[in-house]
C-alpha cells in the first residue's frame, strides 16, 4: 500500500500546533534551497555519479527536483494559510 504522506500532513494541519506548522515552514525553505542548489550545480552534490548519468537520467533528476519544490512551496502556503486562520504572526 502506497500512502502520499504530503498529503496525509497537509489534511492533518488543524491538529498541529503553531509552532509545529512554523517548523515545518523553516524545514521546507530549507528542502527548497537544498533542491535549488542541486538544479544549479548537481556536481557538486554527485561529484562522482553526475557526469555519469545518461542526459535523460539527468533531465529526470532536475524534474523531480522542480517538482520537490514545488511541492514545498505548497505545502508552504498551506501552513502560511492555516496560521492566518488563527491569526498568527507568520515570520517570512
């Protein structure tokens, strides 16, 4: 059975606590960072694999790092959304 754990995270958002959900805003700035410093410089975080891989493995690596941010971003917005709900402060 294959559970998309994102998802399971975001409908449970209600139930976490503020600071959770400004911990979790904090990790996921930190993902997207990891993931664009990977699309401008794979090299350097597969020194000995990159230059290996076949164009199309390449391509599929910058997709699914696109997409891992664009996932985080989401998921940002959901948490920045659930805080407004309660009026809290949101430190950007």
């Amino acid at each position: 059975m294959n559970f998309d754990l994102q998802l399971f995270a975001e409908e449970d958002l209600q139930k976490q606590s503020s600071k959770s959900i400004k911990k979790g805003i904090r990790s996921l700035k930190k993902v997207i960072a990891i993931h664009q410093a990977k699309i401008l410089n794979p090299e350097s975080f597969y020194p000995n694999e990159w230059n290996n891989l076949k164009e199309e493995e390449k391509k599929g690596n910058f997709k699914h790092w696109q997409k891992e941010i664009e996932n985080a971003k989401k998921s940002i917005n959901n948490r920045i959304e659930e805080l407004r709900k309660r009026g809290e402060e949101i430190d950007e």
